[in-house]
C-alpha cells in the first residue's frame, strides 16, 4: 500500500490505464460471442429500455423542433424560390425580347438574301430609336448615321417581327432625309410628302405611289385603260434615284376609277407594318449600281418621258426624277427629291 | 472522511445515471453544424476540475465503460482515453489554480479535441481508413467547440448544487507539488 497520497493517485492512474488497455485487447482480440462482448450486450440491454423510453417520451418534442425547424427552413425556401422566380422572370423576359429580336433580324437576313437587290448593295442594320409623335408626318429615327456610313436619300427596308420566310411581311420602309454622326431620320412611304416610283407585278403597270395622313398608301397615276386586279404585287421600279428597283412595297387591296379621272386610283396594302418596326436595314447602294433590265422608255401616261438628243438621260416631270442610261448601266441620280 | 467520500460516490452515481439520460434523450438529438455533444466527456473534465486528477480518473473510466457501451464501442476505448483526460484536467487545476470560465472552455475544447483524435487514431488503425484530416475540420473541431460551450454551464451547475466544489487558491497552495 503507497504510503502518501501522490503514489497512491499514480498507482490507480496506472491501473485504470491498464485496464483499459486490457480491456481494449481483449475486446479487440475477442470473437462477438466472448464474455466481454456478452457484458457489453447485458449492458446495452439494460440501458435499452431507458433509451426507448426516453426516445418516446422525447418525440413530441422532437416532432415539434423538426416542425419549427422545417418552418423556418420553408419560410426560407420560400424567399429564396420567390427570389429565384423573379430572376428567372427576368431572364424570361430578357430572353422572349432577344428571341423577338432575333427573329426580327432573321427577317431582315432573309429579306437580304432572297429580295432582289442591285449588286454590291450593302446593309446596314440600325435599331429605330424614334418615332413620329403625330398622324402629320410619318417617320422614324434611326441609330446609325454617317459615321456608319448613312447618307440622305438611301432606301430603307424592313420586316414585320412576325414575318414568315417568304418575303410577305418584308418590304420598302422609307428613305433616309436628314442624317446626323449618329442617327438619321427616314420618312417612311406612308408619310403624306413620300412618293416612290412603283410597278404592279405582271402587268408592269407602273404609277407613283403616295403615302397620306391616315396611313393608307395609294398608287396613283395608273392609266384607266389598264386591267389592275386586287392581291398584285407593288413593288419598286427603280425610276428616281432613290429607291432600288424590284423592292416589295405592298400588295393591291383596292381598285377604284372615278369617270372624270383619267387614272386609277389603287389602293396599296403594305408589306411591313410600320407601327412595330424595330430594326430596319438601310441599303447602300455603289454610286454605279448595275440594274438590269432597266427600260429607258416608259408607257405610262401623265410622266411625260422626255429623251434628249440621244443621251440617254430620262425624265420624269412632276415628280424630279432623272434616270441617265448606258449601254450596259443605268445610273441613277436624284434631280431634287 | 468515509462518509464523505461515501457521498461522493453516491453522487457521483447520480451523474451517471443523469448523464446516460440526458445523453441518451437530448444531446444525442441535438445536433448543431452536424455535430452532438459528448456528455460523458464534459463530465469527466468537469469532475477532474472540480474533484481533481484521481477522481477525474475514476469516473473518466466509467464514463468510458458506460460510453463503449451505450454506442456499440470497442470496449476499453474512451475508457483509457478518459482516464487520460480526467486525470491531466485534474492535475492542470492542482498545478495552476483557480477556475475560470476561460479556463474551463478551453479546457473542456483542448479536451474534447484531443479525446476525438486519440479516437480517430484508433478507428484510422483499426476501422475503415476514413478521411482523417477532412474529421478534423467537419467532426473534431465543431465538437471540441461544442463540448466546450456547454461544459461552462454544466460545471456551473454542478457547483451551484454541491456535486462539485470549485476549486480556491488554499486548495491550489495545499496541493502544490502533489500534482
């Protein structure tokens, strides 16, 4: 027996220490159903009842902190989904506007690939950032100006946002008449002062058509004499300068023919409608542009053709056109329009 | 002295019996960061700061006994280990005196720490090689914490209600030297 206090706290130290080392190898080295083992599982038995017991008595409280835990956890999946639907509202949104926008420009694509176009025209896309505040004028400004290459009196093309691939829904929008750095104004065909030199398709009737204050086109000067059916395309005929010819404009919606006029008055329906342009194209045209099967001559009546001295040169009086032919090219240049 | 150390005995039966439920029922259930405490543990450095190294020992094995048991343990594990951890606890106060709630929680988290890596070790030798130093970081660290925080409450209570006496300055001038 240790005689002071000090061995003696090291002596029970040591055999605690020990026994735990005897009892850890035992029970290591022991199979399941050695004695130790066997006291382990008394002792389990013993305690098991208390943990059910408590396990059951424990529950509804248990229950309850799961209830409060998961209602604070739902509240907060609340936020965060409610957080997460506005995002993805937003990313919506922002995707239908580009997927609007991109069939927009695919419109504009394909117009520029199946209309028919002088060669070596070229297209530049430019978003409309402005519209005409009144019925009094018709027209639209545009963000591209002279630095990209916009100049005054440059045709301009558009499509319907929800035009198909065929060319309906794609057509002539207006001309460029004032341009800035960066902007420029185009006076669309439906403004009261637009005239565009145009031919009805298959007949080659041609006529001049105007836009009004109610929006409605007209093609005008279409000699009485000559058969017009409704649904026949208008399109440009590349007399004035501005305008390319062959560009869709819109299709014959009426016919109309008073007894004191020596005209037809024809109705036009427009391709593209000019209420929800957003993206027109507004074409450049080479100053030598090749436009085949280009007549100098013209049938129709009240535009007096007038050919001097065998120079080609051809003009429309009233409406200041000149159209200069060669050869092999017709070049055209505006005389005041 | 017989009856007193007697009384002892009987409450430190108590705790036992207080410890295998409140273990059992509620810290068992009560997981925070994925972690529960160990309430056999806190007892153990609760006792060898209030009791001192011997007694810290004593009832660090049985606790050990009690803890292999009730989880299904290899036998003699947390026994040997908890003997170590009563016994060191109890010779810390008896060498540096007094107790302070800083003392007892880094203590009981030093504790704690070193319990579970002495574990760990064992299971790396023994049992599947499970990823050693990722336990560090999910397991060992936010236990020793826990065990920590509430081993602060515990050691107050217990002293408040007599199981335990905190230990004064004559106590650590008696027993300087002694371990």
């Amino acid at each position: 027996m240790p005689r002071n206090k000090v061995a003696w706290r090291r002596l029970i130290f040591v055999v605690l220490i020990i026994a735990s080392l005897a009892l850890l190898t035992v029970s290591v080295r022991q199979a399941d159903s050695g004695p130790v083992h066997a006291i382990q599982q008394a002792g389990v038995s013993m305690l098991s009842p208390l943990q059910t017991w408590g396990a059951r008595a424990a529950k509804p409280f248990q229950d309850g902190y799961t209830w409060i835990r998961t209602l604070w956890s739902a509240h907060k999946q609340a936020e965060d989904l409610a957080a997460q639907l506005q995002q993805l509202q937003g990313e919506a949104v922002k995707l239908r506007e580009e997927a609007e926008e991109n069939a927009r420009l695919k419109g504009l694509l394909d117009f520029q690939e199946k209309g028919t176009f002088p060669e070596g025209t070229q297209f530049k896309v430019a978003r409309v950032i402005a519209k005409s505040p009144t019925r009094w004028e018709s027209w639209i400004e545009i963000d591209k100006g002279s630095a990209d290459g916009i100049r005054e009196d440059q045709a301009v093309v558009g499509a319907t946002p929800n035009a198909t691939d065929s060319l309906s829904g794609k057509g002539l929008v207006g001309k460029t008449v004032s341009v800035t750095a960066h902007s420029a104004k185009v006076q669309l065909i439906t403004d009261v002062g637009s005239s565009v030199a145009a031919k009805i398709q298959g007949y080659r009737t041609e006529g001049i058509v105007e836009g009004s204050v109610s929006g409605q086109l007209t093609m005008n000067y279409v000699d009485r004499d000559v058969r017009v059916d409704p649904k026949l395309i208008v399109v440009t005929s590349g007399y004035g300068g501005v305008y390319p010819p062959s560009i869709p404009i819109g299709i014959v919606s009426n016919v109309g023919e008073e007894d004191v006029s020596a005209y037809k008055e024809v109705e036009v329906q427009g391709f593209v409608d000019f209420r929800v342009l957003e993206e027109v194209m507004v074409l450049i045209v080479p100053t030598t542009a090749t436009i085949p099967s280009m007549s100098t001559t013209t049938t129709t009546p009240g535009l007096n053709t007038v050919t001097s001295g065998g120079n080609g040169v051809t003009t429309l009086p009233g409406l200041g056109l000149t159209s200069t032919t060669s050869t092999t090219s017709t070049t055209l240049s505006p005389t005041g329009r | 002295m017989l009856r007193k150390e007697l009384r002892w005995v009987g409450k430190a039966a108590l705790l036992f019996v207080i410890a295998v439920i409140l273990q059992s029922l509620i810290l068992s259930r009560v997981s925070i960061l994925g972690v529960t405490a160990d309430l056999f543990l806190i007892l153990t450095v609760v006792v060898g700061l209030g009791r001192g190294s011997l007694e810290g020992a004593v009832f660090g094995f049985l606790a050990g006994l009690v803890h292999d048991t009730i989880y299904f343990q290899i036998l003699g594990v947390h026994s040997l280990i908890f003997v170590l951890v009563g016994y060191f606890v109890g010779m810390f106060v008896t060498r540096f005196g007094t107790v302070n709630l800083w003392a007892i929680f880094v203590l009981a988290g030093v504790s704690s720490f070193a319990a579970q890596l002495v574990f760990g070790v064992v299971q790396f030798a023994m049992g599947p090689r499970a990823a050693f130093f990722a336990m560090v970081g999910t397991q060992m660290i936010p236990e020793a914490v826990f065990d920590a925080l509430i081993a602060i409450p515990i050691y107050a209570l217990l002293v408040r209600v007599r199981i335990l006496t905190a230990p004064g300055p004559e106590k650590v001038q008696a027993g300087a030297g002694a371990e």
